[in-house]
C-alpha cells in the first residue's frame, strides 16, 4: 500500500502539472475540497487539507477524469496514472517504494 507523504503528493502534483493542469490550494467554500474552473484546467484544493487529505482530493480528480492526455508524460508518469485509474495503488513498484524510503531517510 502506497503511504500518503509529501513526496508522493510532489508526484502527483508534477503528474497533474504534465498533464496540463495548474493546481493552486486556496481557501474557499468546496463541498467537495475542490473545484475546477469553469472547465480549464485549473484545480483549486482547499488550503487548510493536511497531506493525506490533499491526495485523496487529487487522486479523487484524476480518477474523474476521462480525457487525460498521456501523450506528454514520462513512462513512470504513464504507469502512475494507469495505477490510479484502475485503483491499483498498491501494485507500484518496490523501486518506487525504495525511492520513497531513501527520500525519507535523507531528509533524517
């Protein structure tokens, strides 16, 4: 199972910026955490969601999504969001999860 820590949200912050769109975390009133702008490419999430929260609100948008153009994106990129459509987030690679550990560890 994938840990929702900020450097997985730097991941999905940098997939969403490959695939076109501007996230911006601002305050305001969501019933759902976020909002998209009058159908551009612009997500606001609230400002005042902790980690966990801000990915599940991302991971939630892409889901949603039916017309993401993956032309553009790096193969891990691609295979990150083939993960999060089909909702395998636990079958990422252990490399990425190695990845993730040294991250950590050297922020220690």
């Amino acid at each position: 199972m994938i840990k929702f820590t900020k450097h997985f949200l730097k991941k999905l912050e940098d997939l969403l910026s490959e695939l076109g769109f501007v996230l911006r975390y601002e305050k305001g009133n969501f019933q759902s955490g976020y909002c998209l702008v009058e159908h551009r490419n612009i997500l606001v999430v609230n400002k005042f969601f902790d980690t966990e929260n801000r990915i599940q609100v991302i991971l939630e948008i892409i889901q949603q999504r039916d017309n993401l153009n993956e032309s553009l994106l790096a193969p891990k990129s691609k295979a990150l969001l083939k993960n999060i459509k089909t909702g395998k987030l636990e079958n990422l690679s252990t490399e990425e999860e190695i990845e993730n550990k040294q991250t950590e560890e050297t922020k220690n």
